[in-house]
C-alpha cells in the first residue's frame, strides 16, 4: 500500500486538557485512514499520552513520533513574572537518547520551572538537545511571536540560539495554514527569515480536534478550561475552524507553493526511529546483608516466617513453599517480596495497622510466611498460581492495606530507603463522566446554576453510565432534551466531549520504585496544589515500561479497628489478639445472620443487611462465601438464591461427579469462586494449575473462539480422567455458567477477616467500637445520624457535646458515649484541638472564661455559634439564648482581657483565673430560653441532624406499616423503582418553569439520611399544601440517580390509611402445618382491615402467592411486624 507523502508533526490529544478534544484512538484511525506512514503527539506541557500513544501506533502499523509542545521561559526558570508569558516550543525523540532528554526535560518542566505553567529555559535545553528535532511551533512559539511583534532582528537572535543548540540539520520553522490573517503574515516573515539564514521550514497543522464541525466542541471546551462563557468576547478562543486533522491532499493544497514544507514532515519522520523496550522489568535493588543473594536471602526469611507461623512442618506446608519459592525466583521475583517484606515490616515495628491481605496475594504462603499477609492459604484452600501463574510472565501484584491515618508515613520510609528521585506516585487522569460533562458545558453556555444542577441530576448516578444510556434510562431526560432546543444543544456538546481526560490527579494507592533516577524510565510531573510527585504515566503504561507498582492503601477500617484498641486499653480492659480470635465466635454469628451490620466492613449496606439475613451464616466458610456472592452477576443471576436454598436445607446437594464435592462442598455445591473453576480444572481434567488459571482467565474473557477451545481441551482431559464426554460437557457448562461470575477466594478469604474482626469488637466492645466508628466519619453528617441511632437501639446513649467533657473526637464515658466537638458544624479539628489544650489548665466555668483564654482568631464567632446551639456550652449558663445573646460582648471582652496578657498588663486580673474577678467588670444580661421547636432546629443546624428527637421518629411506627424505605437503603434499590420514604422538609426551593408553572426542588430528611425530591408542576399543583418546612410528608416516586422524582405527596397519616391493605409474609422455611398454625395463634391476635399473604421461596419463583383466609385479616401494627421479624420462620415482612 503506498503512503501518503505527509505527516502530521504537531498534534494535540486530550492529554492537552481542556485544550485537545479528540483521543489519541481517533488519531491513529484518522492516520491509518489517510494512509499516514507516521503521526507524532506533541501534547501541551506533557507527556501523559507519550506510551499509551507509541504502543496503539505501533499496533496499527503507524510510526509513533514522540513529542511534546514545551512551555520556554523568556529567560531563566528561577524568574517567576507574570508579564513574561513562556513561548511555545515543539521538540521530536529521534532516537533512544532523545526520549530520555525528552522524558528529563518534561520532568524538569514540572519539578523545577513550574510557574502557572511547566516551564524549561535555553540553558536546560542546551544540556539536553542530543536526540531531538526542534520546531518552532504555533503563534505562540518565541520566532512567531518576536516577528509578529516586529523584532526581527530578536527573532533572528533567537533563531540563532536555537541553531546553536539543535544544529540546522534539526531545527525547521513551521508553518500552518488555518484561516487566521495574523498566521498568513507570520508565514510571509517565516519563509523571508528561512531563506535568509537558509532554514529549513515544515508544513504543520496545530490539531486540536479531529473534524472540522468539531470546532465548536472544542471552543466549549476552552470556557471550561478558562471558566468563561462562550458569550463573553474577551476570552481564550480560536478564531478558525481549520485546527482539525486535515488530509494529506489538503495539506498539500495549501502549501502548494512550498512543496519542501511537505516533503520534510517525511524528512523528519526518516529521522524519527525511536523503539521503545517494552515489557523487560526494572526491579530495584534491595540491600542484603552478609553478601548474600537476593534468592538466599528471600529462602532465609520464608524459613524463619513458616516455623514461626506452623511449627512442625508437615510434608503439605513444606512441598507448598517449596513449589512457591521454585517459582518467585525462576520468574526474577525475589526482590519484588523482599521489598514488600521490607516496608511491611517497617509499618508493623511502627505499630502502623497493616490488613489481612488483599487480592490475590493472600493466596501465597511465602507471602504469609514473611508476614505480608495474614491468612493461611492451605487452611482456606488458597491458590498461589490465581497471584502468579509461571505460564503468563507479569508482575507479581501485591496491594496492601494499612491504617489510613499513617499511610504516608510507610510512602515516606520507602522514599528514604531507595530515594526520592527513584520513588514516586502515580498519576491518574479524572474524564469528563456524564453528569461532569453536562455541568461543565451548561456552565460554559450560560444555563442558570439551577437549572444546571436539575438537568445534571437527572442523569443516573451509576458511575460509568453514559449520556446515551441516561437518555434511554430516564424518560423525563429524554422528554426534556426533545422537548427544548437549548438541551438539546447541551447533551449534543457534552456528547461530544464525554470521556475527555478532565485533570490530572493522584492515584489514590499506586507507588513505583526504579532502580536508579526515574527520569530515565518515565517523565514525572508535580502536582501544583498538594506538591506530590508523581509518574506522567498512568499505572497501566507503567508496568509496560517495566517500573514495578504497589499499591499502599489507606483502610479507614483498620484505622478504626486500631482507634477502637486504644480505647479498650485506655479504659483499662482487657486487649483482644486480633490476629488470633475465634472465628467460630457464635455471638458473632448472630450478630451477622440479623442483619444488624451497621458499620461491619463491607457488610452495612441495607442489601448485604438483608442478605446475612437470608444467609444466616453461622461459619467463617460462609462469610467468606457472602462477600463473594453480593455482587450485581451472582445476585441477577438466581445464583445467590440457589445457595442460600442449599445452604438452609430446602435443596439438595448434588454433584454431577463425585470428584466435585471435594471442590464445592464449603459453598453447598455452587461455583462461588474463581480458585474452584481452576480446581475442577485439575481434578476432572488433569489441567496444572497454570493451565487452570488460564481456562480460569478464558473464562471471563467471554470471547466464544477461545471458550470453545478452553471446552475441547476440558474434555479431552476429562475423557483422560475417565470421565464420559456427556459429564464432561455438563461440568464444563456448568463451569461456564456459574464461572464467569467467580470471585477472587483469597481476596474474599482476606476481607472476611476484617469483616469478622470489626464484627467481634461491635458485639464484645459494642460501646468502644461505637465510638471509634463515630469518630471515623466526622464530616459525614448522614453516618453519624445512622450510627447514633444504631447505638440507641443497642441500648449506648450518647451523650450531647460538652465543652468541659467532650474531646476532639467522640469518647467512651462508662457506659455512653460523648459527643466528639470536632464533629460540630464549623467547629472542625483545630479549633476542637485548642479548646481540649486550654481545659488542661482548668475547666471552663462561664462564656468570659472561655471568650478570655481561647484563641479567638481559631476559636471564632462561628465556631462558639456553634458550640451554642448544639448545646456544648450548656454547663456555662442557664440556657443558651442567654449564651447567643451575649456573645457578642463576650468576645470583645475575652479579647481585651487576652491583649491585655499578651502586654503584660495585669492590673485589672492579678489572679491566676479571669473567673475570680470577672463579675466586677462584666455580667451578661440573661434572657428566656428559646422554644423547644428553636432548640430543635438549631441542634439540627449545627449537628447536621435532629439529635435529641427526630420528628420522624413520632411517624416510625407509620413508616414500618407502609412499608416506607430510610433513606440510606435506596442507594441498593435500582434505578427507575417506585420507592416511599417518609421525612420532614429541611429545605425547599420553588423554580418557576420555562412554561410559567410552578415546581418545587425539596431536600427531605429522615433518620438514615437526606435525599432530594423533584416535585414536578402537575404534582405541586395538587400537593402544595403539604410543602411547607418542617413538615414531616410521605413521599411515593420513582428513584432517578441521586433524588425522588416525587408521584404523591401526603402526611404520613393518610398515606398509610389510603394505600395500605395488604400484608406480606415471606417464609424462611417450607410451609407446614405447624408453621401455619403458629402463625394463625399470632394473627388472630392482632386482627384488623389488611389482607395477608403468604410467600415461600418456591412460590416466589413461580411470582405467585398464598392469600390467607378472607376472615382472617390483620392490622399491621409495629408490635406485630417486630413480632413476626424476630421469628426464625419469617424472613421478610411488607405491606401493600
């Protein structure tokens, strides 16, 4: 095929962000579409896209040209002006050395001449140039804009320097064509300066998007970068449509008069012949002692770690490390776990909580022998070839959890220990996801924030979801953008800029560690708010590259567990071994199979609630089988139903062939986890378990060529094994069913450790771990309404804050809890901090006293507002309108008193304490108290909830009869389900329509949460009289994202008279005749107007249901449903 005589050399992809509105993919099909024997990505300022673009070109057949558009300081990077603005500069890898210039140079940009922009200078460019093509860039290069300006004689001077630097064989002036005057003449000045120094010139097109009817994206697309209106005039904007990616046979069009202009774009691209090694490993180099080997060294340790964690060795622990460590050092691994060993020992000597294990890293002995993780592979049945299969050669991956508050210092000792320029994070890119797009570009034309705001949420909050998909999913969306023009042009915009890379961030885990400088594997970028160094590449590119990842994650869980500790110790109990509890603990148990699992790792969710119910685990085998069962396939799938029928002894147990019971009899004969589609791999078919993992990954590949081939090699194996063909197929299908949803066992195995740790401090350290739960989630207003009323229906008060008795955070006092003052609106940490310091020297025993010794630049207006109105400074006065009232003066006092210290004017208070003398100089007016409903709401407004009483609370019993949802259970309920909630109105917002109707925005509170309810013109119109502020309504509607788009609007009351008439019971067991008339002797006792059914599971799959007899109807009473919820025949209660 022949190629077409042009390339493009300057070319933008959304790695220029918010400037470059095409993605590298669309490049390369464009190149590839045009027959272009190359392409070069010349992003703005970086080199993000640099691997991920090489290696797509590279599988389409087109030469990647590395490059980057730099930012060059007018003079040196140390000046720092905000009138000198930097130059643009285009600088190509020719070969090997270029890049690793290119890949200093970027990073330098960003770690040394940082200024608004990532900036190099001359000077730098000098000591790099070796490799690298230079070209003068857009307008904004120094040549164009020095002639622009009339400085030719500068520009001259420039050109210069640049030959000085690059030589002229490597240095081109460009020239573009896109519809600008200014360019034209450029151009005119360009073409007389290369004719005059005998320069060479290049034909380039500045692309910033890939079509010419994409020009308007793109401009919507700078608002946002700039946060302007495409209305305003004085804005960044491209006055042109020509900066797309034009054809070969336009390019050659246009500068049809400089054909040399084209015919060097290939001179460039024959110089360009960078081959990147992709794929070899850079490990680091760890330091031994004694002059030993890396693999000597490792074999030590793991000999040390196995005695210590099994004693006598069985023949079964030692084959297992044996084959492990065979395996690690033949693959060039056994660096990788010392350095793992290393930090994870360091964190432990630190008294820093490290976590179980996570992934597939649990599934190694080594591992746990070096104490890297803390679950027995061979006691759970763990496969160390699910974490490193010596078949598939990739790098080990080993994710580990530590306290989330001492994370960094983990980061940090691993800086120390190789050193800081060969440690650093890794970046992550934020794309512009559906509902981000559509904000972003409804601010960008000028929607009004409301308006903005209730466009944006009626997209549903699934996180991938699409505009697409939110169109087709929301039918009020799709009515709205059908319905008016200026939607329409908003999503037909934001389609076309959805999935843009929309900043640049940190990787919250991801750490690389080279062998020596970084910079000569990876270009590393500065974050400019938080200063944190890391990788331009994202973590995908790095393992190509060959640098190793580890992820270090902060678990707030283990933070907890450890605050949690602390407080048992400081409280004078005894400590529980963590690492050693009994996992057959039966309290635990029943804890669990209640579904009381508020504030469990990973089991507080109102679906997995309802699943221990379902479940009733009542061994460790089974929470670990739970963990892996609550996702969205097992869950769709009637898999989870299957299993729990087994489990509970309404199904039979069967197995095809014998040789599966062995394999699945823990998780009652189903296929729960990936480890057990390879083991019935090995025992049917006689796979190794390298092959295993193999048919293991095909399996959840779902490509039919490679599963059909996976099935003839099953079944030759098992024909082998002596297994006829028909069983072969049927275990081989029942693979491929059941299989392809197969969750990680070792990954389940290690959070369901965690999961039962956090659940044996709540049942044996309830208060302490109540405590420490609250304390975790100071910011989160919601949690911590969710948790106190937990701990109420546990019997734990928890006491209102206290200035002289509550600490930062909350605290055990006996047998309650105390109210935490960081946990106060507008309080925050340091200021609770400084209160807490102050007490040391007395407690505080009037406002004066507090206003006198706090500082009050911290410790503000807000902030004792606050403290007033939740009730923290009640122990100061006989009420707190008297404290509001006289704070003011207070405060101008207090600060008197401390300026006067601060002088050493002491006159006035000789005394050690302001409170002795205070009386003579100051006294506070005292005033009634405020109304109770006052006190509520200003309890509510600096707490974030009503905490002494709830008004929903007096509608509980209403809630329980109708069925009703809380709040916080919606987040499990799918997409476009009718749900009722019952909640008080906190805030409400009234809009008038386009059309001149009225509709009403409300936010609704109730004990679990709060939640928006959409309520549109048709229903206001008929509900308005309900809509008033602190009124407790029920809400029927359907759940759309993050809100209620409400259907009915009514008191609780009527709700419940008007819509409730039938009672549900689902049976945990087959019915029978004691079952029925158990139930008959409680449901004569609470006779009333509501029919009732009766379900069983198998009746559920059937949709059907048993209604009771007509004379015996029910009234659906919270003793009866309580009644009937504490029944072990009774799984589920609703109403109708």
């Amino acid at each position: 095929m022949d190629h077409a005589p042009f390339v493009h050399l300057h070319t933008h992809s959304e790695y220029s962000i918010l400037d470059g509105a095409v993605k590298i993919d669309d490049l390369i099909k464009k190149a590839n579409h045009f027959r272009m024997p190359a392409l070069a990505l010349t992003d703005h300022g970086n080199m993000f896209g640099a691997v991920e673009f090489y290696e797509k070109a590279v599988c389409n057949g087109i030469k990647p040209i590395i490059g980057e558009e730099f930012y060059i300081a007018q003079g040196s990077i140390e000046k720092r002006s905000p009138k000198e603005k930097p130059y643009h500069l285009i600088l190509l890898a020719k070969d090997e050395t270029g890049y690793r210039n290119l890949m200093l140079l970027s990073s330098l940009a960003y770690l040394e001449g940082f200024y608004y922009r990532p900036r190099i200078d001359k000077e730098l460019l000098s000591s790099h140039a070796n490799g690298l093509v230079c070209m003068s860039s857009c307008l904004g290069g120094e040549i164009p804009v020095l002639l622009s300006g009339g400085r030719s004689e500068e520009a001259r001077r420039a050109v210069g320097e640049y030959l000085d630097i690059f030589g002229a064989q490597d240095f081109y002036l460009e020239l573009m064509d896109n519809g600008l005057e200014e360019q034209r003449l450029v151009n005119r000045e360009l073409l007389q300066l290369a004719a005059e120094m005998d320069l060479k010139t290049v034909a380039t097109n500045d692309i910033h998007y890939l079509e010419q009817v994409d020009a308007e994206y793109h401009d919507v697309l700078l608002c946002i970068q700039t946060g302007k209106s495409i209305r305003e005039t004085r804005r960044l904007k491209f006055r042109s449509d020509q900066f797309y990616f034009r054809s070969p046979d336009e390019m050659i069009r246009l500068f049809s008069e400089y054909p040399q202009a084209i015919r060097n774009t290939l001179e460039i691209t024959e110089k360009c012949n960078l081959s990147l090694e992709l794929g070899a490993f850079h490990l680091p180099h760890f330091p031994i002692p004694d002059e030993q080997s890396a693999e000597q060294y490792l074999r030590i340790l793991t000999d040390e770690g196995i005695k210590h964690r099994y004693g006598n060795l069985s023949e079964e622990v030692r084959k297992r490390t044996d084959m492990e460590l065979e395996i690690i050092v033949s693959m060039g691994f056994s660096t990788y776990f010392l350095i793992v060993w290393d930090f994870i020992r360091f964190a432990k000597e630190s008294e820093i909580a490290v976590g179980p294990g996570r992934g597939s890293a649990a599934g190694s002995i080594v591992a746990y022998a070096l104490g890297i993780t803390n679950v027995d592979p061979l006691k759970y049945g763990l496969l160390f070839e699910r974490f490193l299969n010596p078949a598939r050669i990739s790098m080990p991956d080993i994710d580990i959890d530590f306290d989330g508050d001492r994370r960094d210092e983990v980061i940090q000792y691993v800086r120390d220990r190789y050193g800081e320029d060969r440690v650093a994070q890794i970046i992550t890119f934020g794309a512009m996801k559906a509902r981000a797009v559509v904000r972003d570009v409804a601010r960008a034309m000028d929607f009004q924030p409301k308006d903005a705001d209730f466009i944006a949420k009626m997209i549903p909050t699934r996180h991938d979801i699409t505009i697409e998909e939110a169109l087709e999913t929301s039918k009020e969306l799709g009515s709205l953008v059908k319905e008016k023009k200026e939607v329409r042009k908003l999503f037909e915009i934001s389609r076309g800029l959805e999935k843009l890379v929309r900043h640049p961030s940190t990787h919250a885990a991801g750490v690389v560690i080279a062998p020596g400088r970084l910079t000569h594997i990876v270009p590393l970028y500065r974050d400019p708010k938080s200063g944190v160094v890391s990788t331009q590449y994202q973590a995908k590119y790095l393992e190509h590259v060959g640098l190793i990842k580890m992820d270090f994650l902060g678990l707030k869980n283990l933070t907890l567990i450890q605050r949690c500790l602390e407080g048992i110790l400081r409280a004078g109990l005894e400590v529980p071994d963590m690492d050693n509890l009994d996992l057959e603990d039966r309290e635990v148990y029943r804890l669990l199979a209640s579904g009381k699992s508020l504030g469990i790792f990973q089991l507080e969710s109102s679906g997995m609630q309802n699943l221990l119910k379902r479940v009733s685990p009542n061994r460790f085998d089974d929470l670990i089988a739970v963990l892996a069962l609550y996702r969205p396939g097992p869950l769709d799938s009637g898999m989870v139903d299957e299993f729990i029928e087994r489990k509970n002894g309404r199904k039979p147990i069967v197995y095809i062939d014998s040789r599966l019971e062995s394999v699945l009899k823990e998780t009652y004969g189903i296929i729960v986890y990936q480890e057990q589609v390879m083991e019935i791999a090995r025992v049917i078919s006689g796979f190794s378990m390298a092959e295993a993992d193999n048919l293991r990954k095909a399996m959840g590949k779902k490509q039919p060529e490679i599963l059909e081939e996976a099935k003839e090699t099953f079944i030759d194996g098992a024909l082998k094994s002596k297994v006829a063909k028909d069983v072969a197929e049927e275990i081989f299908d029942l693979i491929k069913t059941f299989g392809r949803y197969g969750f990680n066992k070792s990954h389940s195995t290690a959070y369901a450790l965690l999961a039962f740790q956090t659940a044996y401090l709540k049942v044996h350290y309830p208060v302490h771990y109540l405590s420490s739960l609250l304390s975790g989630e100071l910011n989160d207003t919601d949690k911590i309404s969710q948790y106190i009323q937990d701990a109420r229906e546990l019997d734990i008060e928890v006491l209102s804050p206290d200035v002289n008795r509550s600490e930062v955070m909350f605290e055990v006092e006996g047998s309650r809890i105390r109210y935490a003052l960081a946990a106060i609106k507008n309080v925050g940490e340091s200021a609770a901090r400084l209160i807490c310091e102050e007490r040391k020297q007395g407690p505080y025993l009037s406002l004066i006293d507090l206003t006198s010794r706090v500082d009050l630049r911290l410790v503000n207006r807000r902030v004792i507002e606050s403290l007033i109105k939740s009730g923290a400074l009640d122990c100061l006065a006989e009420n707190r309108k008297t404290l509001f009232m006289n704070l003011d003066s207070a405060m101008e006092f207090g600060a008197s008193v401390r300026e006067d210290r601060r002088k050493g004017q002491n006159n006035l208070f000789e005394e050690e304490r302001v409170e002795d003398s205070v009386n003579e100089f100051y006294s506070m007016q005292t005033f009634d108290e405020w109304k109770e409903t006052e006190i509520s709401e200003y309890e509510k407004e600096s707490l974030g909830f009503y905490f002494k009483s709830h008004p929903v609370e007096k509608y509980r019993h209403l809630a329980v009869q109708s069925g009703a949802m809380g709040i916080s259970e919606l987040k499990e309920i799918p997409e476009e389900s009718t749900v009722t909630i019952f909640g008080i109105i906190i805030n409400s917002k009234k809009i008038l329509t386009r059309d001149n109707k009225e509709m009403m925005f409300l936010t609704i509170q109730d004990l679990t949460g709060t939640m928006e309810i959409v309520v549109f013109p048709s229903i206001y119109e008929r509900s308005e009289s309900y809509l008033n502020e602190k009124r407790v309504i029920a809400i029927t509607g359907r759940l759309s994202g993050e809100k209620i788009l409400a259907d009915r609007l009514s008191s609780p009351e009527e709700f419940v008279k008007e819509t409730v008439s039938q009672m549900h019971i689902l049976l945990t067991d087959p019915v029978n005749e004691d079952t029925l008339l158990k139930l008959r002797d409680i449901f004569i006792q609470n006779k009333g107007r509501c029919n009732l059914f009766i379900h069983t599971h198998e009746l559920e799959q059937m949709k059907k249901a048993v209604r009771a007899s007509t004379f015996l109807l029910v009234e659906p009473r919270d003793e009866l449903i309580s009644h009937l919820k504490n029944e072990k025949l009774v799984e589920r209660v609703w109403v109708s």
